[in-house]
C-alpha cells in the first residue's frame, strides 16, 4: 500500500514554550496540541530536544494506532516551518 500523508508533527516557539501540534500539510488552523516542554530547556540541551521530538512522535503513533488502526511512517527527516507560519 502506498503511502498517505495524514499531516506533519509542527514544533512551534509559543512564548516560554516549544509546542508539537499534529496540523494539516498546508496551515496550522485547526491543528491539535500533542504536548508542550519549556523552550528555554531544549534550546540548552539537544539530547533533550531530539528526545522531546521522539515522544511525541511516539505520542502520535499512539494516538493513531488507537484512532485508526495503524502506525505513522516518517519518510521525511524534519523539515523548517513554512515562511508563512515562522515567527518574527
């Protein structure tokens, strides 16, 4: 069976955090927080972060296998936000 995208895992910095939200592939209305973790901390510490990324993802494999019977592939290494949604 062919791959299907069902949307992307989007970190986000909101103020004093760094927040994972499950968005559709073209805009991040809408889109569901999966977790949040204080940004001061994985800006320190990139074990920590590589590590926050991976529950999450792990979170979300979860989620779906509860929701829809099958776990998330992730072709794609991580990717930069869209111009569009980058903060200032």
């Amino acid at each position: 069976m062919a791959l299907q995208e069902i949307g992307r895992i989007a970190l986000r910095a909101e103020g004093e955090w760094w927040v994972a939200h499950h968005a559709r592939l073209d805009t991040m209305d809408g889109a569901t927080e999966l977790g949040r973790i204080r940004l001061n901390l994985v800006q320190q510490d990139r074990l920590l972060k590589e590590q926050f990324i991976a529950f999450i993802r792990e979170a979300f494999s979860v989620a779906c296998r509860e929701a829809l019977g099958m776990t998330p592939e992730y072709p794609k290494p991580p990717m930069p936000a869209p111009e569009h949604e980058r903060g200032s």
